[in-house]
C-alpha cells in the first residue's frame, strides 16, 4: 500500500474541489457536477505524481482528443504517452485547449512520455526530446521514461521498428549511457524527472550503482495474476514509484480472458461493492502499492475509472484477488529476446492450467457454494497499454 505519509490531497490545487462545471458551450461535459481528483504520491524527486493515470496508447486523432478533453474534464490530471504511440500531438493539443480555456493549469497537469527504442545513442536523446516537447506544445516533461532498455537501429524518426529479413534491428548502446544523456535533460530544465519502463531488478539496480540519479519510476505491466511481487518490493525498498500498465489484464470479451475478470468471483464483488470489475481492480492495485494507467476512449469509462476513491475493498476480498492463480506477462517484446539487455524471462512461461481462486463471497451461518454457470460481466473494462 502507497503510504498515507507519501499521499497529498487536491485541496490546495487552484482547480481543485471546483463546483463550476467544466464546459464546452454551456452544458458539463461527461455529467460532472463536481470534479473528483485522485491524491498523489511524491516521488524522489521532489515532484508529486496523481495516484492514478489516463494512458492513452492505442488512441488515435479525433478519438485521443476528445477522450483526453473528458478526461480533464473528469478530473484526471496525469496523462501518459509515448512517442511511439504517435500521438503526442493530439495529446498536448488537448491539453492546452483545457489549460486555454481555464478548465487547468499546467502546473496541475502530470505529463508523462517515454524515449522509443530507437532514440538510445546518447547524441540523439536531447534532440528527441526537444521535437516531443514541439508536438505536445510544452515548454517541459514533467516524467520522462526510457521506454525499453533494448536499443533499436535508428534510420529515421518515423520509422519506429527498423526491420530486415524479419528480424528487428537493435544495436549495441548501453542503457547506461542512454540514462546519462537523459540526466542532462533535468539539468536543462527540459524534463522535470526521469525513468525507466520495462526494466528488470537487475537493470534497475546497474543504473543505481553507475548513475548519479536513480529513476523515479519504473513504468511496467501488472494486473491481478501478473503482480509482479518481487520487482514491486524491490523498487518500494529503493523509492522507486511502479506504474502499471495494462492494468486489468488487457479484458478480451471474445476470449473470456483473463479468467479472473469474467470470473463469478468477481461478479460477485461487482454485484457487493456495486462497482464495475473495473474499478474494483484499479481500488485493489492503488491500494497494493502501484499507479494504474487505464486507458478509456468512452466517456462512462472514463468518468467510472477516476471514481474510485470512495470505497475500499474488505481484506478477505483482498486477499482472495491476492490468490489468483499467477499468469503469463501480456507483453513479451518476443521479437528481440536475444538481445543481452532483454529484460523479461526468455524461457517458455507456464501456461494457464486451471482457473485462478475466485474472490469468495461474505459467510455468515453456513459454508456453501452453488456452482453458477459462467455469464458475461455486467460491465467491460476499456482498457488497454502497450
């Protein structure tokens, strides 16, 4: 659990607690009466970081501004993208039309984008950085991670995945030296605080013992089956903040996976705490310690995802999503497993066997479970991250 100590409230915020519905044209925008902001964390840098994130991969165009335009006015204050989701443009635009409008202020605004694989020679980083800073239309990053620690051969700004006979092109640069360079971009005042995404205990840890500054954070999938306990702990220990992506496990209706979301487990939390499975799992992994990033292009999703800080799941519930039966990572990054730097595990990870303990209900005189047949879930995670 995030520390009460580490947490900070809105309340002082300027546009904190506001009454005044934000609006385009005179009528509020995704139902909000009031806005209702999530508490923050302050990372070791000094700089404070909301407890949950919008992410934005995967929306494109007139999809990302107008789900980045609810979500500010929703009430989320920390956005996060990459250059490799090409849309940093459409992003800021957004968000400078809120900030123009008066619906925020940049200084409440946490923006987080990430250096593509491609950038990773230490002559590139800076002038990366500054063309990013020209699409989201800022003057600084406040959270600037290094995306992979595999570096990719660089032929041109746009091509994202340089590839030859099938394989993807990589190159020799070590991370290290790609970290360096992005100190020098807090020295400038380009980037408030740096990290890293996807990086492993042992990558995370080279970077403390050769760098004068450790990452902030450490940006990587988890979602209930896929905690990924040991790295969690470990980057607690160090000060470390770890951000979740895909942080529901990547819901898939078509498929029934994972099988703990569509589980009659969970539809019983759904049906007891009258929430979506959604925000039942987002309240459960705030409270496990890790920043969520859901991504949500529908408005009702959006507005559902920031609406979890009113409740609180009892601990046998949490610790029966604490017993689900542990699942494979969602994303591999397959294609360059044999790169020195690849940080996940390279052996085949055990398949699924049998389904994970379901979140048990409330006993009161008698211990007796009826068998249910399996339905779909009364409301669908809108979420998605690399």
């Amino acid at each position: 659990m995030i520390p009460a100590r580490c947490l900070t409230t809105c309340e002082d915020d300027e546009d904190s607690n506001s009454r005044v519905a934000l609006i385009l044209g005179e009528k509020p925008v995704c139902g909000q009466k009031a806005l209702l902001m999530a508490p923050k964390i302050k990372m070791s840098s000094g700089y404070e970081m909301p407890v949950l994130g919008f992410g934005t991969y995967a929306l494109k165009g007139y999809q990302c501004l107008t789900a980045i335009h609810c979500a500010v006015e929703t009430g989320f204050r920390h956005f996060d993208t990459a250059y490799n989701y090409e849309n940093e443009k459409e992003v800021g635009e957004a968000l400078r039309t809120q900030i123009q409008m008066g619906n925020v202020s940049r200084e409440n605004i946490f923006l987080t984008t990430k250096l593509w694989n491609t950038h990773h020679d230490p002559r590139d980083v800076r002038r990366i950085c500054e063309k990013q800073l020209d699409a989201l239309g800022f003057d600084y990053i406040d959270l600037y991670l290094m995306h992979f620690p595999v570096g990719y051969k660089h032929m041109c700004d746009e091509i994202l995945t340089p590839m030859q006979d099938d394989k993807v092109q990589t190159t020799e640069i070590d991370y290290i030296d790609t970290w360096r360079a992005m100190e020098e971009l807090v020295k400038l005042g380009l980037v408030r605080s740096i990290g890293v995404s996807n990086f492993n205990m042992e990558q995370v840890q080279r970077i403390i013992q050769c760098s004068s500054s450790k990452p902030v954070v450490n940006q990587v999938e988890v979602w209930p089956g896929f905690m990924q306990k040991d790295l969690v702990d470990y980057c607690r220990y160090n000060g470390i903040i770890v951000t979740a992506y895909a942080p529901l496990g990547h819901p898939d209706r078509e498929e029934h996976s994972p099988i703990y979301f569509f589980s009659e487990g969970m539809k019983r939390l759904v049906k007891r705490y009258k929430r979506t499975a959604s925000q039942i799992v987002l309240r459960y992994l705030i409270d496990y310690g890790v920043v969520p990033i859901p991504k949500a292009g529908n408005p009702i999703h959006i507005k559902e995802n920031l609406n979890i800080f009113d409740f609180q799941l009892n601990d046998n519930d949490v610790r029966a999503l604490r017993g689900i039966k542990p699942k494979p990572r969602k994303f591999k990054y397959e294609t360059v497993k044999e790169h020195p730097f690849y940080p996940f595990e390279r052996e085949d990870e055990q398949e699924e066997q049998e389904p994970e303990p379901e979140p048990e209900p409330e006993r009161k005189s008698q211990n007796r479970r009826r068998t249910v047949k399996p339905e779909q879930p009364e409301q669908e995670g809108d979420e998605g991250e690399e």
